[in-house]
DNA sequence: CGCCAGGCCTGCACGC
DNA sequence: TGCGTGCAGGCCTGGC
C-alpha cells in the first residue's frame, strides 16, 4: 500500500484527533510483524499523552514524552481511528485505545509493517538515521541527486526507490515521476546530466505532492485514516497502464521488470 | 497451482 | 583489506 503521500495522508488525518490524547491502553494481538513488536510495549504507552504526530519518509512517529512509538505501515498496512469496542477481524494487530472512547487501529495482513518503540530522539533509531532526505526539504534537488549517482551505473528507477537516497519514493511514485520528467527508467543513474537530475528532483516533488492534494492512492484496500479512499490513482500516467494509450502523445504504455518489480513507461516520452 | 502485489532489510559476490 | 555497489532472498497474506 503505502508510499509516501498514503502515510502524509494517514498523519494529517489522524494528528488532529490525537494530539493532547492521553492513551489509555496498547493491545498487540500479533507479535510478528517484520520485527517483533517489544513485549512491553503496553507498559510503555499506558498513560501516556501523544504530544505530536510526525513522519519521517514512511514512517508515522507518536511522540509520546518518555519516547517515540515508531510505526510502518509495510506493503498492506492501514491505520485509522475506530469507536471502542469496534469489532476486531483478522489481520487487526494492534490497537492504541485512547481515553476519549477511540482507539486507532493497525490492520495489516501481509504483516510487512513495524510497530516499535524508540527512548529520546526516533531520528537517532538505527532505521530513521541512514533515510536519505525528506522529498520537500531544500536538501533534496538536483545538485543531490547529481552527486549521488555519479557512479552509479543501476537505473535510476532504482536509484529513486532507495530509501537512503530520497525518503519515502516508492514503485508507484518513481513511475510516475520519470514519466513526467521525460526519463527511461532503465537509464543508467550516471549517465543523467545535472540539468535532468534538476528536472528529476522537481518532478519527484510534483508527484509526490499532487498524490497527497488526492488523498493518496488507493489500490485494492487501502483507504485513509478516515476511511475514504484516495483518488490519486485515477491520475496515474503510466503506473499499471501497460497496453494502454499514453495520455500525452497517445503510444502504447511499455511495461518491464526491474529488479523484480514492475516498471511503466512510455517509450516515445521518455527516453 | 503459480504468480503477482504499494517495502525494505540482510547477506553475499564482485570490482576497485 | 575494506568499501561501495548490485543482486537475490526473505518476511507474509490474498487475489487472480
């Protein structure tokens, strides 16, 4: 499910409704995430006041005072706020009830997604501190994109989706954006000028927050925290149009793999 | 049955 | 030897 833009979505749908909360109980129902969730988490978060909502590439961060609770929401994860006492179905693994009578619910069932806790600063956390810049910060440009592929020679769609190089630019959003900047996803990063790194980062950028006004992208399940889907697909150039028209010059939409994932593109716009 | 799906970490092989 | 880089595999369930 989530990229970037699905968890900006989920983050301001929710802060609202949790800032100033105070959390009356955590319930793990499901351990084994892609780590385990910490035995005593529950003891951590019992009393505690949510004193901010943040995100850091994909991952939601509660700030809880004594620490941050740390979650991701992986490939199938959705988070939102449900009444107490809501039924729990199968793959809900772990709920935060709050002491206004909501609880906010993490269901995920390919169980990708993290729920972890981190004392003093989450950026200082092992998997936040080697995450490359934030999209929308003035770090991230051309001139770091420039640099950092210059000897590189995968492609740079996959140089896109590296998470230590640019946060949170998943297979949806690296389509999309190198469709709009006019790049063949297979060129190698090196071989890309610093005039196109500058339209690359830029186009990133536009993507990314075109996809957030949407609401995010809703395929198969996903829908946001408050419960209505996201729309953004209904915007894809190329991303899942294989065989399809080009909506700038009317070609058939290519589709390859790269390194097991599907890549889409046009091969008269982009080259 | 096999393959595919929005993520991302780890370990290994390789070349400089 | 050490480092960066580039792959493949693994974690899971569900839908086609």
């Amino acid at each position: 499910m989530p990229e970037l833009p699905e968890v900006e979505t989920t983050r301001r749908g929710l802060a609202p409704l949790l800032v100033g909360k105070r959390i009356k109980a955590a319930i793990v129902r499901h351990h084994g995430l892609r780590q385990p969730v910490p035995r005593n988490l529950p003891q951590l978060l019992a009393g505690a006041t949510i004193r901010k909502l943040t995100r850091r590439g994909k991952y939601l961060l509660f700030d809880c005072g004594t620490g941050t609770l740390i979650l991701h929401l992986g490939m199938s994860g959705r988070l939102w706020l449900v009444k107490a006492g809501a039924p729990v179905e199968k793959h809900d693994h772990f709920d935060l009830v709050l002491d206004n009578g909501t609880v906010v619910r993490l269901r995920d069932p390919r169980r990708f997604g993290l729920v972890l806790w981190h004392p003093g600063d989450p950026l200082d956390h092992p998997l936040l501190a080697a995450i490359g810049p934030e999209p929308f910060s003035s770090e991230f440009d051309g001139a770091l994109l420039h640099r950092v592929t210059r000897k590189r020679s995968v492609a740079i769609k996959q140089v896109l989706m590296d998470s230590h190089v640019v946060a949170g630019v998943g297979n949806i959003y690296a389509n999309e954006a190198l469709f709009r900047a006019g790049i063949r996803p297979a060129t190698p990063a090196q071989r890309l000028t610093r005039a196109r790194c500058d339209v690359l980062a830029e186009k990133v950028r536009d993507t990314l927050q075109d996809a957030i006004v949407a609401g995010g992208s809703s395929l198969r399940d996903y829908v946001g925290s408050d419960g209505l889907a996201g729309n953004f697909q209904s915007q894809f150039l190329v991303y899942g149009r294989a065989g399809q028209p080009c909506r700038r010059c009317g070609g058939s939409i290519k589709e390859i793999r790269q390194g097991q994932r599907a890549t889409c593109y046009c091969p008269h716009c982009q080259k």
